[in-house]
C-alpha cells in the first residue's frame, strides 16, 4: 500500500505551490471573464438585430402595434447584457483586489503583480470611457427602444390595452435605464473593495 504523501515543510515548495493555485485561479477566472466578454458584447449585436426585425415587421404589417415587441426584447437582453458586465467587473475586482495582492506577496514583488487590471484604469480617458459607455448602453437598451413607443403613440390609433402596455414598457425601460446609471456608479465601489 502507498503512503499518502506528507506536505513539505519547506517553506520555498509552499510558496511556489500556492504561487500556482494564485496563477491557476487567475487563469480561470480571467477566461471566464473573457468568456463573458464575448456574450455580453453579442447582446449588443442581438439587440441592434432584434431593433431591425421589429422595424421590418413593422413596415411589412403595416401595423404600429408590432413596435410594441421592442421594449421587451430591449429590456431582456439589456438585463442580460447588465448581468454580465455586472460578473465581468467582480472578476476584475477580484484580481486585483485578492489575487494581485497575495501573488505579489508570495513573490515578493516590489509591485502587484496583473499590474495591468490597475494601470489600464487610469486617467482621463478611462473616466471618459466610462461615461461614454454608459450612454451607449442608455441609447441602445432604452433610448431606442422608447422611441418605438413614441413612434406607436404618435402614429396611432391604438386600443386602450395597448396603450397601457405601452405605459408599462416605458416604466420597466426607466428601471432598466436607472440600474444601468447604479452599475456605473457602483463599479467605483468595486474599485474600492477592501483586500481582506
């Protein structure tokens, strides 16, 4: 019979064994995050592709009640699309909040290892990125979208059911639009997390 093996006291063959679970870590959790990446900027292409079909639909029926399917197609994808930025930016907060600082710690670093996941949000332009995309995000899950049902309002006539559909869309379309102005926001919390 084997004996199981005894853990090391060496202290250098620790370090390097847990060195490797922080690198393993890292890796999986940055594939995930490229991996949500990926699905989070195909909702865009989704939606903007859904915003099409709807308008084709539209102008072949010849009827404006079909605008109606817009804010509900907007208002799925754009939560999925939420969610998703939502787990990318954890991941990134996760790096450099947790792993960078006991990576840098095992190697005795200077500075933090996945430097990067920091440096690359710095400046001027990253501020400005920031809110340039949430206006896009605001523009292609909300603005658009309610501009359909302004289109079905001023276009007319529409039964009353209908029209307290519309009412509905527009107020799940400002819920939307105000979690995605939170998640903006809040992403300066993720930022600020503490590293214990």
């Amino acid at each position: 019979m084997t004996q199981p093996e005894l853990p090391s006291t060496d202290p250098n063959l620790a370090a390097e064994r847990e060195l490797k679970l922080v690198l393993t870590e890292y890796d999986h959790v940055k594939s995930e995050q490229r991996s949500r990446i990926q699905h989070r900027d195909g909702l865009v292409y989704t939606t903007i592709a859904a915003m099409g079909a709807v308008l084709a639909a539209t102008i072949s029926q010849h009827s404006v009640a079909v605008l109606l399917l817009l804010p509900p197609v907007s208002i799925v994808l754009g939560w999925k699309y939420l969610a998703n930025d939502a787990k990318i930016g954890s991941a990134n907060s996760y790096v450099r909040h947790r792993l960078s600082p006991r990576a840098t710690e095992i190697t005795g670093s200077t500075g933090p290892v996945f430097g990067w996941e920091t440096y690359q949000r710095t400046g001027f332009f990253y501020q400005a990125r920031r809110f340039v995309q949430v206006a896009i995000d605001l523009l292609t899950f909300c603005v658009l979208p309610c501009a359909a049902l302004i289109g079905f309002w001023v276009v007319g006539p529409y039964p009353p059911g209908l029209l307290v559909v519309s009412v509905a869309e527009v107020i799940l379309l400002g819920g939307l639009g105000w979690m995605m102005v939170l998640a903006s926001l809040s992403r300066d919390e993720l930022r600020r997390m503490p590293t214990d």
